[in-house]
C-alpha cells in the first residue's frame, strides 16, 4: 500500500464518520487534506463521488427518519442555487465569495452559541437550500447553511442527519453532472474512489455507533465546532 493510499484511506475513515454520525463534515475533513495528494479537480471530484455513496448507502437506514416535506422544498431551492453558483464559479472571484461565507459562518455560528433561535417557514426553507445549492457549485460547500438554519430552528438530530444526507445525495449528484459536462473527468478519481470505499464503509459503521451515543447537546456542541472549522477554513484558503 502506497503512502497516498494510506493517506486517503485515513481521509475518508475520519470524514466518513463524522458525516454519518452529524450529517456534516466530509466536504470539511475531506476536501482539504485530499488537497495535499491530489490536484483540486481531482481532490474534488473524489469528494462528491464517495459523498454521494455514503448518502446512498445510507438513505435505506434513514429515509423513515426524513422530513418530506423539508426534503422537498430544499431542493427546489437548491436548483436556483446551483444554477446561480455554476455562474459565480465561471464570472466571479471566488476568493472574494469564501471570505465572505467564511466571516458570516463565525459571526452566525457565534449568535447560535448565544442562543439565538429562528423559526421554521417554507420560505426561510427555500433559502436555506437556494444557498446551499449556490456554494456547492461555487465552492463545493454546501452544508453550513443547512446546519446553520437547523441548529437555530433547533431541529432533533435524528430529523437534521436524516434530511440532510437525503438532500445530499441530490445535490451532490447534479453538482458531479455539472461538473463533468464543464470540467469533464479522468480514470484516477474513480479508481481511487474504488479503493477508498472499504474505508467509508468502516466509517459509516463506527460513524452510526457514535450517533446512537451522542446525546443532543453534545450534537449540538460538535455542529458549532464543525461551522467554526468551516469558517476558519474558508478565510484561510481564501488569502
């Protein structure tokens, strides 16, 4: 087993097991240490492949536990979005766009730790997936408008997991298309994708057995710290 493999092997192990036990973090963890092995469209792409696997391989566990209705109106949101984010990724500086998503994640990460609450209305859940669906395109980050949306609403973690790898699935699949049909592909991303998927799996697994030990505030606890690390992330790699 080669060094890279060993690297990637680890990658996906530690992200996969956050993403199933929070329903966040593969984008976060995985992206950019993929980045010191891989180039970016590569590192990338390998991304949203095994995200795309786990959220698979997952829904027939969960989709008793989604909201439909949610489901559903995130991702109709989420196709504006990623309509508008392919635009921003062509004609704009991204660099410009992550510094100022990564300052308004700290800045509303920081409000939710002081208890700041908002309520639940079909428009505000249109929003939430309109920008989730923008920086998927744009940036390749579309979780913390959803965990900053549901952990204000103060949503039950089993709903927010749920719902959320459901919704991923979807739009990280129409992010892969788009990607292929404007950037296309290569042979490295899948067959590093191949050998990385006994080590999601294992991470899906070790990921569920920390979820069914998790209380609530302890949920709640690592989604706050997981926005802090995607904020500080953004800004750094952004300068």
């Amino acid at each position: 087993m080669t060094l890279d493999l060993i690297v990637l092997v680890s990658i996906v192990l530690v992200a996969s097991l956050l993403q199933t036990s929070t329903g966040y973090g593969f984008s976060i963890i995985g992206t950019p240490f993929l980045l010191l092995i891989y180039p970016v469209h590569t590192a990338i792409q390998i991304n949203i492949v095994l995200s795309i696997c786990l959220s698979a391989f997952m829904i027939f566990k969960i989709r008793k536990e989604v909201d439909k209705s949610l489901l559903i109106r995130l991702i109709k949101g989420s196709i504006v979005g990623l309509l508008f984010g392919i635009f921003i990724y062509l004609f704009l500086d991204i660099q410009i766009l992550k510094i100022a998503v990564g300052i308004l994640i700290i800045i509303l990460t920081l409000l939710l730790i002081f208890k700041l609450t908002l309520n639940r209305t079909r428009n505000r859940d249109f929003t939430a997936g309109g920008i989730s669906g923008l920086l998927t395109t744009s940036i390749g980050v579309p979780g913390p408008p959803l965990l900053l949306y549901f952990s204000g609403a103060r949503i039950d973690k089993v709903t927010l997991r749920s719902t959320t790898l459901a919704y991923y699935l979807f739009v990280y699949f129409a992010s892969l298309v788009m990607q292929i049909m404007f950037g296309g592909t290569n042979k490295e991303i899948w067959v590093n994708s191949i050998l990385a998927t006994p080590a999601l799996f294992a991470g899906i697994v070790l990921g569920q057995l920390f979820f069914n030990w998790i209380n609530q505030e302890t949920f709640r606890i690592i989604t706050y710290i997981i926005l802090i690390f995607t904020g500080v992330y953004l800004l750094i790699t952004s300068l």
